[in-house]
C-alpha cells in the first residue's frame, strides 16, 4: 500500500482500519496507517485501544500510526544505574525537591511542547493535540509524573493510562535528570499496579539505554488484549513507599 491509498478518517463513527494495513518498513512512513479525522476523546479512546497514536506536524491534517515494531519499556528492565540512584537518593533528601502526579498536567504538556529537542524543528504537540490531552486528562484519562524543585516545575512526563497499560507520550527537563526523575517514579508506580510495560512509541538511544525495547506489533497487541480490561490503579498518586520496588531504601533516600 502507498500513501496515496491510505485510510482517511471521517466522524467518530467511522473504525480504523485494521492495523496490518500500515505503511511498511520499506515505506517513506513506516506505521502510518490512516489520515485525517477529529481529535475527540472518543476517537483517541478509540485509537489507543487499538495500538494507534497520533503524530503529525504544523500544517499536516492528523497522522494516526501504529509502527512495527513497538518500543516498549519493560517495567521489570528499568536500568536504574548506580549513577541515577545516587541521583534519586539525593533528590528524595534534600529540601524543597519533590515528585508529584497530576498536580500540573496541562504545564507538563506545555513544556514538553516548548522544549528544544536536539535534531528537531519546532514540536509535533500543537495545540490541538494538547487541548485533545488536557480533555482527557480531565477526563481522568491522561496523566503527568513531575519533578519539583523549591516549587519550581522543571522535569516531567505525560502520558496516558488506560486499564493496567501506561502509553507514554512525551517527557522534557529543565535541569538535569529531571525527566529522568519522573521516569524512575512512573516505573515504581507502575511496579506497584500491575502495569508491565509503557509504551514508548517509537526507538530512541535514550529510552534504549533505560531498558526500552522493541517487539513486534503483533506482540504489543496481544499484551494490550490482555491489560486494557483489567482494573487499573485505583488512584493516581505518588508514594514515596513505591521506590522500594526499585531497590531503593526508602529510610535512606529520604535521611
């Protein structure tokens, strides 16, 4: 299949296309499955359930992907270096830092959307897609992992959690390890909810270098068959009690 044939959406009513029929490995746009569309909640419920996500640039109607293969981040392959955990304890004992979850989502999209990132010009989270996120978190659908310094926002990740599966979506920092930080926070809550893996959308080095992988699409929508149903956490809060599953000693990290 070209680009020329792929799917274009109409109203909410209309169902994606099955995700084989996505543009292939040797496409100009590996993943790119259907086009067009609205930006509703009903529709992004809709996609997520699926293994769809949207991406698209200034000027481009909305792109709807599902890549194969999938990154992913096994919560149980989190690589928590001796660097970062050092990181994270110091973090924990000095005054004035904190992690909070949800307290600040629609400024986590924000700077996510506002932050340089090396090698990219401008951001794919337009306002459109951070109006359609800031709904669903309201919604209760969408969450934000951030860290906190003397008050101040300046490291973070939003993403969206949908029975015992968190699908990532951006993160940015403001000072070092920030993001770093709230990845290391969202991978204890996740341990401590049943939540095996985070998507991760597409390879990065980064996300490599923390554990993420890649396996095929088939596999990721398997395990979403099996996680979308089931009864996720019943509330979205940090608890300093959940670094424990990473090996941290709580005592220690807050002494």
């Amino acid at each position: 299949m070209s680009a020329l044939d792929l799917h274009w959406m109409q109203n909410d009513a209309s169902p994606f296309p099955p995700t084989a029929q996505a543009l292939g490995a040797d496409s100009e746009a590996p993943g790119l499955l259907a086009v067009g569309g609205q930006l509703s909640l009903k529709r992004l419920e809709a996609a997520y359930r699926h293994g769809i996500f949207p991406w698209y640039s200034e000027g481009q109607p909305v792109l709807w992907w599902a890549p194969d293969p999938r990154m992913v981040l096994p919560v149980a392959d989190f690589k928590l270096g001796r660097s970062l955990r050092k990181t994270i304890a110091r973090f924990m004992r000095t005054p004035g830092c904190e992690l909070r979850i949800d307290s600040a989502f629609e400024r986590v999209v924000q700077a996510c959307a506002g932050t340089p990132r090396q090698g990219q010009r401008g951001t794919w989270i337009l306002p459109p897609l951070q109006y359609a996120y800031i709904a669903w978190h309201r919604a209760g659908r969408a969450h934000s992992v951030e860290t906190w310094v003397d008050g101040r926002l300046v490291g973070g990740l939003y993403g969206v959690g949908i029975g015992r599966m968190f699908f990532g979506e951006s993160m940015f920092s403001h000072a070092s390890d920030a993001s770093k930080i709230a990845l290391a926070a969202l991978v204890a809550f996740c341990r401590a909810h049943g939540i095996a893996l985070i998507d991760c959308q597409q390879n990065t080095k980064h996300l490599a270098s923390l554990g993420a992988q890649e396996i095929s699409r088939a596999a990721f929508e398997r395990h979403l068959a099996l996680t979308l149903g089931a009864i996720g956490p019943p509330r979205w809060s940090y608890d300093p009690a959940h670094w424990a599953l990473l090996g941290l000693d709580t005592i220690d990290a807050r002494a």
